[in-house]
C-alpha cells in the first residue's frame, strides 16, 4: 500500500512535513463502509494525495514550511480541502515547499530540504517540490500545489509530472495562504493527465468565500480527454527559445511538436516581444503583494512570538527569529518597491509592464488555439547549485510571463535530457483549460 512505499522513500525523499496517516485511514473506512452500502463513489473516492503546507487544513498544521509557522493549527479547512472531501478523497499529508512558496528548489524550506526521485542529488524543483516528489515517487497519486510564477508547473517539468496551473480565479484561493495574490493559482500535480483532469473537475468552480474566484460553472474536463489535435492551432513564442534554453530541452520541445504536427496540429511561429521585461516586472510585483501579505506575522494573532522588551521589539524579534532569508529579501524588495516616492517609479511601473506583457498573449491568441513552450530552461539542477538568487530567478522564465497574465497552463513530460525528465508547457486562453488538457492528453 502507499504506506509502505512511502516507508521505503521517505527517509531519502523527505516530500513531507506532516503526514496524516490516521486521517487517511478515518477517510479511507469511510469509502469501504459507502462500499459495503452499495453506495455509488466519486472518481477520486479513496484515492491518496498529498497537500502543499501552505493550504488550509483543519486541525492540522500548516505551515508553509517557515518557523513562523511551525506550530500553527488552522481552524479551518481550505475551499479545494472541503471539495476534495466530498468526493471522498484521501489525504497522505502536507507536502514541504519553499518558504511561503517563495523559491525554485524547495532548499528555502525552513525545515529540510526535499530530493528529487529520479536522481537524489538533484532539487525537486519548486516551490511545490514535496508535492512532485510525493507523486514521482509513488507516495501518493496526486497532489496540489500552488502556482505564483511556476511552483506547480517547474516541479512538475523537474520530476516527470503533470502540473496544472489553472486560470487566474478559476479554483478558490479560500485557505491558500497567501504569497502573491494576483498571481497564486491551487493546481493538480498528477501521474498523468487523466488524473490532472479528475483533480481539477473535483476543486475548479466558483466560491463565494474568494471575491476574485470567476463566477461561471467549470465544465467536466475529462470531455477534453480525447486523442484529437487536428486543426488545433499551435504557436511558438520565438523568444521562449532563445539562449539560455539548454539544447537537450529544445530538443525534446522540437520532437514533442513535431509528433503533434503528425497527428494533424499546424504549428507557426509567434512574437511576445515584451517577454524579456516579465521577470523583472514579477520580482517586483511578487515581492510588493507579499510584503504586505506577509506583515501579518507579527507574533500577535498567530504563529511563533518570541519575547520582547515591549511590542516593538517582540515584533522585530519574532519576524527575525521566524523568517527565512529568501523571505526576508523579498519583503525588503517588496517594501522599498511600495515605499513612498518609488511607487510610481517601480510597483506602478511593473504593473504597466504586466499590462503589456498580457496584450503580446491577447495578440497572439487571435492567430493560435495554444502556445508551447519549454516548461523551464533546464532539467532539474544539482542541490546547492543556483546559491545566487538571481540564477534562481532565471529559472521561472518561461512560466511567470503566464501568471502575470492570468492564463492556465499545463507542464506534461515530453522526454528526457541526460536521464532526466524535460516539462513541455501548453498555454491556453483564459478559461480554456480543455483545450491545454485536450492537447496534453493526446501528445502523452
Ligand atoms: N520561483 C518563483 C518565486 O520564487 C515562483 C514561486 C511560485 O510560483 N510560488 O517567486
């Protein structure tokens, strides 16, 4: 059972910080009684999965893998936790992440750092990399992450996964604990994507508990599961293949493209010409949505407080004591770029560049049904490889220019590169999950 395959693992992987073991077995008798019953199932009924520790789940610590947090027991659970507990659903655990979703590696989690299954010297990428690695490594069957500027697609690419990240609203934040809010997605990382669509049937929709959550039905995304591209229209943005790209992962796009093109797809060659200003316009705009986010930890409400001479400095003792350095400098980024007088000069800045950065894919969507693209400019690198942040930051390339504009996109294995599996990312219009899903499932 899955329990004994993660006794095997777990000790060399690490992709959890909290397993819930008792509650997956409260969970799973409950489907063997609905079973006795004759009672009819819903498709992920008894199914293990493991959640990112930045969602929501009642009763059980949550800690977005940061000391600030490293006792904290929610009293709620998040809108995807109750929707997976109507289908009846299995929870394996929290999976460890960077620190509050903030890195590539998953190495600026507070606690330890987590392998990647298909070579242990290497990062499972991030920041949900305890999610991938729990399902590369059979832990569990599927997994949620979050995706700010790639944390579910990178991972997913690093460790041979299917990741998702869904439309900008199209799954409930309600419980997702919050980094950078106009760009955080939940997402399904799954074996396949089959299951990518189950996962996101069971958690997509509208809620009323997430005032920017789309008001419009999800349809049933497993009609997308057809082995049918022809005459879909695929574009691929030139500067998504320009240098930096490893060849190998050029390579491996080139041949998954050409197999599309087989099977009846049209490819042509598009232009998202402000592409090279998406990265610096995200490490303003993430770090200035988390800085406030994140002002919250004040030792007050909630989380670690350490003692102090008066509030002030308890204050500053907790926040030091609590947070991580990669945390740190983005709430110092974040806090500078929003100070008075910089305003206009960086956050206003940036949120124009977002604008323009989301007019290059409305543009390109008048000529192409998808886009794709490398899902990262590598395969997975070697822990303790990317120490200069900034290198880090070049590795979300191909994904953030996505979340600043809000689309969905889906990274799926499309082969491999010195042993290692390389992510294929399919873009889609807004809202048009089933045509990446459509695509994904007949490439896979
Ligand atoms: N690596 C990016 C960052 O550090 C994306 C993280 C994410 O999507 N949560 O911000």
């Amino acid at each position: 059972d899955i329990f004994t395959r993660t006794d095997a693992v777990e000790p060399k992987i690490r992709s959890y910080i909290t397993e819930t073991r008792d509650l997956a077995l409260a969970q799973a008798a409950r489907v063997d009684e609905k079973i006795a019953r004759g009672e009819a199932l819903a498709p992920l009924a008894g199914i293990p999965g493991a959640l990112k520790d930045n969602i929501c789940t009642k009763g059980i610590k949550t800690t977005c893998a940061s000391k600030i947090l490293a006792n904290f027991v929610p009293p709620y659970d998040a809108t995807v936790v109750d929707r997976l507990a109507v289908q009846d659903a299995v929870i394996t655990g929290k999976a460890n992440c960077d620190e509050f979703a903030m890195g590539g590696s998953t190495e600026n989690s507070g606690f330890f750092i987590t392998r990647n299954p298909w070579d242990t010297e290497r990062v499972p990428g991030g920041s949900s990399g305890g999610s991938a690695s729990s399902v590369a490594a059979g832990e569990a069957i599927w997994a949620l992450g979050s995706d700010t500027g790639g944390s579910i697609r990178q991972p997913a690419a690093y460790c041979g996964n299917v990741g998702l990240k869904p439309t900008y609203g199209r799954v409930s934040r309600y419980g997702l604990v919050a980094y950078a809010s106009s760009l955080d997605q939940i997402g399904p990382i799954t074996r396949d994507v089959t299951d990518s669509a189950l996962v996101l049937n069971a958690i997509a929709g509208h809620d009323a508990k997430d005032s920017t959550s789309v008001n419009e039905a999800a349809p049933d995304y497993t009609k997308a599961l057809v082995n049918d591209v022809k005459g879909l229209k695929i574009g691929l943005p030139k500067e998504y293949f320009a240098a930096g790209i490893q060849p190998e992962v050029a390579e491996a796009i080139d041949k998954a493209v050409k197999q599309l093109v087989a099977m009846g797809a049209e490819v042509k060659e598009v232009s998202l010409p402000h592409t090279e200003y998406a990265l610096p316009a995200y490490y303003l705009i993430a770090p200035a949505e988390a800085s406030s986010n994140l002002a919250r930890y004040d030792g007050v409400g909630f989380g670690h407080r350490a003692e102090g001479t008066d509030i002030i400095d308890m204050y500053k003792k907790t926040r030091s004591e609590g947070f991580g350095p990669e945390v740190k400098r983005r709430i110092m980024l974040g806090t500078y770029a929003l100070s008075s007088g910089y305003y206009d000069a960086y956050y206003l800045k940036a949120l124009q560049v977002r604008t323009l950065v989301k007019q290059d894919f409305d543009k390109a969507f008048t000529e192409v049904d998808v886009l794709i693209t490398p899902t990262a400019p590598t395969t997975a690198f070697k822990i303790g490889e990317l120490s200069d942040p900034l290198a880090m930051y070049l590795q979300d390339i191909c994904t953030i220019p996505i979340n600043l504009a809000g689309l969905p996109g889906i990274s799926l294995p499309c082969g491999f590169a010195h042993g290692l599996p390389v992510g294929m990312q399919i873009i889609g219009k807004p809202l048009a999950e089933a045509t990446i899903i459509q695509a994904a499932y007949a490439f896979e």
